[in-house]
C-alpha cells in the first residue's frame, strides 16, 4: 500500500504517501474517479498528475469521500465540503497532507535535493541566520523548507524569503518571525523518506 504514514502534532494531522504506483491505479483508489479523470487530464506532466492525484489519495483516507479540494484565487488550498483547515505539499516520491480545525491556519512542505538548497543558501537565509542555523548541509534544506511553510501559512503575495521571514532559535524551538504581518510562527521541522518536512503554525 502506498500510504506510508500518518502522525499527530497537537491538534494537526500530517499524512504522507509514497507514490510508487502509476495514474490509473491512484484513480482506482478515488471515488468518482471520472470526475478526477477529467481534470487531472489536464496537466501535461506525469509527475504532476501523480502528485496530484496522490494528495487526493489522502485526502479521501483520511476524510471519507465527501471531502474535495478547492483553490482560492492566491492559489491557496482549501477544503469544499467539510470545515477544517488544509495545507498540501508534493516532492519528487513523495505527497504530504495535514488537516487542521477550523481557524487554525498551518502551511507545510516537503523538499528533496539537499546540495541544491545549500548551494542557493544566500538566497533564502540572511547570513545572521547561516551563522545561528546551519551546522550541515542538510540544515539547509530544511531551513528552506520551514521558510516555504510559512509562506503557505501566510498566504501573502509578495514576502520576501530574506526579508519577511526571519527564522530563528529560542528555547530550541525554531521561530518564524514575520515584521511586515505582525506575527510569529512556530515550526518543526523532520526527514520523511529522505525528504525535508516543515510544519508552520501562527504561534499562539
């Protein structure tokens, strides 16, 4: 079975699956499989339509087959016909999901190829936070990922990865400071099959 797992943080369900399989036998597994037929039809791309239909996959395990997922005009994910907060993310074999409760906003992302994040790494981190953060390469993507969550939390055109999200150690709790929202966020940060995780919540 090409779920691979799910876990709980607080009141946040995170689920992965391990796309092995190929479109047809990802449709075989969603209800109204036509209707998902159509649409994923329309991507070019074959990976693109693997993790598209993998977060759908998900989606409907862990919520029945009502559950169905819209997109706002920003491009953000939300949840038609249940009342409960999303956030999806895809990475080469892999699809992530996380359900929260309603008014609880959280961003999350998977990222793979852990040279490129540390090569690019002046782009994203501020030199302070290389010297604060980074002790391998690893904690580059990772910190690239944590970056890419928050900016799914805030849903705001525009931020700016050096600029408006400032990462942060306090209490060895990494923080996302947001100066130009007026906010915190709070992030954990994890490996999943050799992938990069990042979980962002509003801290509270």
């Amino acid at each position: 079975m090409p779920f691979l797992k799910e876990t709980q943080i607080d009141d946040v369900s995170i689920s992965f699956w391990h796309i092995t399989e190929c479109q047809n036998e990802m449709l075989a597994l969603l209800p109204n499989n036509r209707h998902y037929a159509e649409q994923v039809a329309t991507f070019r791309s074959e990976r693109r339509r693997k993790e598209w239909l993998a977060v759908r996959c998900l989606l409907h395990r862990q919520l029945g087959p009502e559950a169905e997922i819209g997109y706002l005009s920003t491009g953000r994910p939300v949840l038609l016909n249940v009342d409960l907060e999303v956030s999806i993310s895809h990475s080469d074999h892999l699809a992530a999901l996380a359900i929260a409760p309603s008014g609880m906003e959280v961003g999350i992302d998977i990222e793979h190829n852990i040279d490129r994040a540390f090569r690019l790494v002046h782009r994203f981190l501020t030199d302070e936070e290389q010297e604060e953060l980074i002790v391998t390469p690893s904690d580059a993507t990772l910190l690239w990922c944590a970056k890419e969550a928050v900016y799914k939390l805030c849903d705001t055109e525009g931020l700016s990865f050096l600029d408006d999200i400032c990462l942060e150690m306090e209490r060895g709790q990494l923080l996302a400071k947001l100066p130009t929202l007026n906010e915190e966020a709070v992030l954990l940060t994890d490996v999943v099959e050799e992938c990069a995780f990042a979980l962002a919540r509003y801290r509270t």
